[in-house]
C-alpha cells in the first residue's frame, strides 16, 4: 500500500489513527516524558498520567515540541518548575518558542515554567540511569536514549559507528520509520529494517509512522521481529 489512504476501512482501524511520536517512561520514581508533541495533553490525560517528574526533548521540530505550554497544569498541579533535558542548539530554540516558561507571570496568572539542563551522556530520571546519545537527522542533532535494553531513536537517518557500539545486546529498539519511500532527514521502512537487524535488537519497534502504513496490513507483511507502534502501546523493559 503506498500513499495516504484513507478509506473507511482503514480509518475503521483505531491504530491507524496515529498522534505524533513520543515516550514515556514509568520509572520507580517518576515519569519521564520523551518530547511533547501537540496531542501531548490528550496523550497523557487518555493514558491516566498525573505527573511527569522531567521531560527529556529529543530536538526542537514543531512535532517534538508544540505541546510543551501544556506543561503549565503539571506546573500548577505540582507548584514547580519542570526540569528539560536537552542539547544546548534546542534550549535556544525553546527559549524562542517559549519565551514566557522563564519569566515570572503577572498575578492571578499561570505560566508553564521551565527549568532547562543539558541532557548529560547519563541522566538519572525517575529512579531510572538513563543513557543519551546524538544521532543525525538530516543535519539536525536528535537525542536518542537507552535504559536497561530498551533504545529510543527517534527522527533519525544516520546513526554513528560509536552511536551503534552503544546500541548493542538491545531486547528492543524503537526506532523511525517514516514512510515507504526513501527521506532525505528520515529512516523509511527498508533502512530501518537494515539497520534493526544490523544492530541485531530482539524485537524492533517501528515509530514516527506517516499514513502509509495500514497497521494490521504491514505487522502481517514485517520479517519476525519487528512490528509497528501504534498509539498507547506498552512496553515492558
Ligand atoms: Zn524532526
């Protein structure tokens, strides 16, 4: 199947129905959100999350980021700032975007406020050590992140020979696979395949997925091993 399809019949499938790509991960001692994406809120109200300890931001795209003022409740809920885990080259952009997460808001006012820290090459989150790594997408720097034998590599195409060295022994890797066709700033189907058995990952998670994608259809179609995201999947690690 090629192109956007959008028949009644694969619309009728719920996971078909793709938000944009983010993680969280429940750790013992907090949660840890992996980008905010503009459906974030609706991500985590339907998922029955009620607190987010720190929010690690893979890069600064309008899909990664454009949900982060939602941050605000959290920031309410909790009375403190939510500390953001990223390379310096997106703290700026975020400051642009976001100008007023760092400034005091007038009374009777609430801002979402903001702490930024450079995402260190480990970060200890949510009782979690959690390792970060940077890949390339297109010319973008994007944090890719392991914990225990679980990697996240979102909106890549070109992962570093000492990138892959850290990328070894992995149960499962969640990675980009855009679309069908090839992209210039993105894995497509074929190289994420390559690069998962390359990698030698047990199991291999298909994300960032565009409406190429049937979801039943190409499970069925995919080598042993790999399968496709779908919204609210579960992974235990
Ligand atoms: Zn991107």
């Amino acid at each position: 199947m090629l192109g956007v399809t959008y028949s009644s019949e694969f619309l009728a499938n719920p996971k078909n129905h793709r938000s944009r790509a983010s993680l969280l991960l429940e750790g013992p001692g907090g949660n840890v959100l992996v980008d905010c994406p503009p459906e974030m809120r609706l991500q985590l109200t339907g998922a029955g999350i009620k607190s987010v300890e720190s929010v690690i931001v893979t890069h600064a795209h309008a899909d990664h980021v454009m949900g982060m003022d939602d941050l605000r409740s959290l920031c309410i809920l909790e009375q403190r700032s939510i500390p953001i885990y990223t390379l310096p080259v997106h703290q700026e952009d975020i400051r642009r975007i976001y100008p007023y997460a760092f400034r005091e808001p007038p009374l009777g006012v609430a801002y979402p406020k903001f702490d930024l820290y450079d995402a260190s090459p480990v970060l200890n989150l949510g009782g979690m050590e959690i390792r970060t790594f940077v890949v390339l997408h297109g010319k973008v720097p994007v944090i890719g992140i392991r914990v225990n034998d679980m990697a996240y590599i979102t909106d890549v195409s070109f992962i570093p020979p000492e990138v892959e060295e850290q990328l070894q022994g992995l149960d499962v890797l969640i990675v980009d696979a855009v679309r069908r066709a090839p992209h210039p700033n993105h894995f497509h189907l074929d190289k994420a395949i390559e690069v998962g058995r390359s990698l030698g990952a047990k199991k291999v998670v298909l994300t960032h997925l565009s409406h190429d994608y049937d979801h039943d259809v190409t499970n069925a179609e995919l080598p042993p091993g790999f399968e496709l995201a779908f919204d609210g999947m579960k992974l235990e690690i």
